[in-house]
C-alpha cells in the first residue's frame, strides 16, 4: 500500500524547501521551554469569542490610541497561525474550544450557557466545540462548515487558532485555513474505530496532512485525542498504535518525522495535558510536554521581511472604505504605502493596518492581516488577488507549466491532455485544465524519461502545462514557494500537488 509514495518522498520534500537535519526524536524537550503557563490567565490581551472567517468583517475593530505602544508590544511577540486539521469528529474545535477556555479567553458563565444549549440540542458533549462553532448550522449538526478563527497568547508567542471543519464536503474551507497557516495541530480520535475510519481512504486524515503539507504547513502537532473514551483510558499500546502508524504515513507525505513532527496525547474535552502537563496517577507512562509547550517551543522559519511586498486577499468588506484580509507571505507592509492590487494593477494606499484587533503601522511575513485602503471599491477585489509591491509586482499568468504528482485519480482514471480540475494556490480556486503533457519524470532515479508522454497514471511525476480561464497571480515555486506550490481537485478529491517551474 502506497508503495509509490515512498520513493517520491523525497520528491515531495523538495517541494516543501525542508532540510533533512536530524534530532531527537521529534517531542521537544520539556525542560528546556517550560512556558510560566500560570501567567497566561492573567492576559490582560482577550478576545471573548472565535469568529468565523466569514463573521469576521462585523467584528468592530477597535482604535488603539497609542499606536506605537502597541506596535512594540506587538513586535516583541512573535506571531503564528496554528491550523487544527484532522478526520471530522476527531475533537478539533472542542480542543481549539478548551485552549481559549484554558488560556482564560473564555468565562465559566459563557461555558455553562454553551452546556444549556448544547443540551437543549442533545449534543451534551458539544459544549466545549460550541466556542469555536459559533453558527447555528454548526451547532445544531455537530460540524464545523466555516474555518473559525480565534487568538491566544503564551509567554513567547501570540497565536492565531484556525480551526478547519473535518467534513470531505468543506475540504476546500479547510484548504483556504491551511493556507494561511505555518503550523498544524492534526488531531486524531483515539476512539475504538475512529482512528480507523479517519485513516481509510475516504477518510480525511491522510488527505488533511497531504494537503497541509503542499500548502506550506511546515510543522505538525499530532495530539491523540479522546484518550479518556472508556474505549481508550489513556492506553499507551493504544496510543503507541496510532502513532506507529501514522509515522510512515507522514513520511510519505513530505514530513521529516523526526524533525518536524511531535505527537502527544491529549483529551480536549477534559483539558487533560493542554495546559499543564498530564498527571502521573492518571497516565504513568507519559513524560513528555503538554500542548502549550509544545506550541511554544516549535521554531518555524519565516518569510523575508525585505522582498517584495506580496499578500494573497482571503477576504474583503466594507468599513470605512475597503478592507482586504490576508496573510503576509513576503516583504512589510506600512501604513502610507503606494501598492498595486493584482492582477488588475489597480494602485491603492495603505490607510490603515491591523493585526487582531489591534492597529499597527507596520507588519512583516506571517501576519494575518486586515488592511484598510483607498483608491479601490470593495466590488473590484476578488479572493485571489493579490496585494503587491508595485515597484515588484507579482506575476500574472493564464497559463504556466508545473511539475505535478498524481495522487489518486478518481476510478483510476487517466491523466492526460484535456484533463480538467479545480486549481488551489495560495487564496486561488480556479478552473484549469491540462493542456499539454511535456515529460515524464521517473519516480526513482528522478530522471526525465525520454519517450514521448501521453497520459500517466497514479503516482507518476510529470511536467505539464496548465491553463486557467482567467488570469491568476503566481509565481514560480523557487522564487516564493508559497505562491507556486498548489492542488489540483476533481469532484471533491484531491488527485495531485504540484510545484510551478516556468511561467
Ligand atoms: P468537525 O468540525 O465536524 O470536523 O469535528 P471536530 O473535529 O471539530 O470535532 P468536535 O470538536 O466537534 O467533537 C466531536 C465530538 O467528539 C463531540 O461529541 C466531542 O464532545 C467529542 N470529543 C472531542 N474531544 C473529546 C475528548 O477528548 N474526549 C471525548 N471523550 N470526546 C471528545
Ligand atoms: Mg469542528
């Protein structure tokens, strides 16, 4: 069973600009980055509430007085987005849930009124989920549909929590989170049968850290979830079953096990190894970190603050004129700046910047940002364009050519000129088809092949052109490969990734 996928790991890496250093055996070492956890409750710094994407643009953003000050306190902090991905049910907003509860975002009255209502509902259990669903279609089914969207703050680091819905009909939501993301917490249910039935073909476990890795997710968090379920009851043979298994998985996929990825046990809806570590009495066999510190202590490398002005528009709104939201992925932004919106090179002015909910007059790579301009009607921007340097603006193109790697074509079909699928980069989602298939690449010497190429099959590597209907914003994958790295989907699957050579 994907036999294929191991000898395109490399492959696949290459893709994701990883080196191959090694180190322990991926859990952090606890003692060295023991956050004060204790202090977090005393952050002055809350948000009540998760918002949805989607709710986002009614949240009131809140004028700071004093600018400066909170630019400082801003730039001491480093900053990082923390996509929760994982098979549906697996606990990804109850745990996203129990954190804000946990770091004190959330108040015992708020929990009580969620208890109500998740009970008048008879989803007892949902309570805590409810923090991070906070629309009623969410709540009364028991499913995230929305990437909701929330922030809390250690000692070193703020975060931005952006919870996915698991469900394979909202894969492309989950892509648009994922996108925005340096790091990911996968979270799996421990549960008798659900870790199997995440893990299956059809399920989304695989196809989430697939996913997540093409997108730029650099880091995984693999918390194994519902260790308290009676089925469970923080079994370690259990738990050392998951993880045995996923390991080879997450190689195949592009991870460096060792380096990149650290698995914990957890039960989100107990808040059991979250906050502070896990009890002895309660679980004898596991020594290692609870999730805060090991969020604390991931390093990612970030973005080059002195390149070229690039962010990708997830969203946009009115509000005291136009308002683009999206996620820094090279060069700064300042207040005052001349810039282009691509790919309609409509000049614009940067009125105001903020970060959460706060304004700052500058902001670098990895910033999740709303940033008010002038110069353009709301109804001229699309998600997908592209907020650029205009001394440097980013490439626009109808067509490019791409190194691609089938993963799974539905019913076994053939890959061949003419296919046609929906393209994912960056906030892009467009029709695209294949129009020609230039060369083969043999997985194993990972040398061209020099037969013509007609169609390929699963697992094959092949460079091709693709053309979109409309013009896009890219660029090539060795230039920012965050704007050259994408997915290819036919009906709701994902069939291949790919990286952008030529435009
Ligand atoms: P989608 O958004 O639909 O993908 O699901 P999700 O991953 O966000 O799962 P959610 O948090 O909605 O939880 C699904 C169910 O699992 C709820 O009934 C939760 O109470 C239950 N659950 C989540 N975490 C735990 C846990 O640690 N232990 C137990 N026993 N149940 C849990
Ligand atoms: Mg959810």
């Amino acid at each position: 069973m994907f036999v294929w996928m191991v000898d395109l790991e490399e492959d696949i890496r290459s893709l994701q600009l990883d080196s191959a250093a090694e180190d322990i055996n991926g859990v952090v070492n606890p003692e060295d980055e023991k956050p004060d956890v204790d202090k977090m409750d005393e952050d002055p710094k809350q948000e009540v509430q998760a918002q949805s994407v989607e709710a986002e643009p009614k949240a009131k953003v809140k004028e700071i007085l004093s600018v400066q000050d909170e630019e400082d306190e801003q730039m001491k902090k480093r900053h990082l987005n923390v996509v929760f991905i994982g098979h549906v049910d697996a606990g990804k907003s109850t745990t996203g849930g129990q954190i804000l509860f946990l770091s004190g975002q959330v108040d015992d009255r708020t929990i009580q009124k969620y208890e109500k209502e998740a009970k008048d509902k008879s989803r007892e259990s949902w309570y805590m989920a409810y923090i991070m669903d906070t629309n009623e279609e969410e709540r009364v089914k028991g499913k995230t549909v929305e990437v909701g969207r929330a922030h809390f703050e250690t000692d070193t680091t703020r975060f931005t929590i952006l919870d996915a819905p698991g469900h394979k009909s909202y894969v492309p939501n989950m892509i648009s989170g994922a996108s925005q993301a340096d790091i990911g917490v996968l979270v799996i249910s421990a549960r008798k049968g659900e870790f199997e039935t995440g893990y299956e073909r059809g399920g989304q476990t695989r196809e989430h850290v697939q996913l997540a890795k093409t997108l730029g997710v650099t880091k995984l968090l693999v918390v194994v979830n519902k260790m308290d379920d009676p089925t469970v009851n923080w079994s370690k043979e259990r738990y050392d079953e998951i993880e045995s298994k996923m390991i080879p998985f997450l190689k195949q996929s592009g991870y460096n096990v060792k380096k990149d990825v650290s698995f914990l046990p957890i039960s989100g809806l107990m808040g059991l190894n979250i906050k502070t570590r896990l009890d002895k009495s309660l679980c004898s066999w596991w020594d290692g970190p609870c999730l805060f510190e090991s969020l604390d202590s991931i390093e990612v490398p970030m973005g080059d603050p002195k390149s070229p002005f690039r962010m990708p528009i997830i969203d946009k709104f009115k509000d005291m004129g136009t308002v683009v939201m999206g996620k820094v992925e090279s060069g700064t932004i300042r207040d005052g700046d001349s810039l282009l919106i691509m790919p309609n090179k409509d000049h614009v002015k940067v009125v105001a910047i903020y970060i959460d909910e706060n304004r700052v007059t500058l902001a670098g790579p990895g910033e999740n940002l709303r940033v008010r301009l002038s110069g353009v009607e709301e109804e001229d921007i699309l998600s997908g364009f592209v907020l650029s340097s205009a001394a440097n603006p980013i490439s626009t193109v109808t067509e490019f050519v791409a190194q691609l790697q089938i993963l799974e074509l539905l019913d076994n079909a053939i890959f061949t000129a003419g296919y046609k699928a929906v393209l994912h980069v960056h906030s892009v989602v467009e029709e695209c088809e294949i129009v020609e298939l230039l060369q083969q690449i043999d997985p194993k010497t990972r040398k061209p092949i020099k037969k013509k190429v007609l169609f390929v099959k699963n697992g094959a590597i092949v460079l091709c052109r693709v053309q979109v209907n409309n013009v896009i914003c890219v660029e090539k994958f060795s230039d920012f490969p965050q704007l050259g790295r994408f997915t290819l989907r036919t009906e709701g699957k994902t069939v291949a990734v790919g990286k952008i050579t030529a435009l």
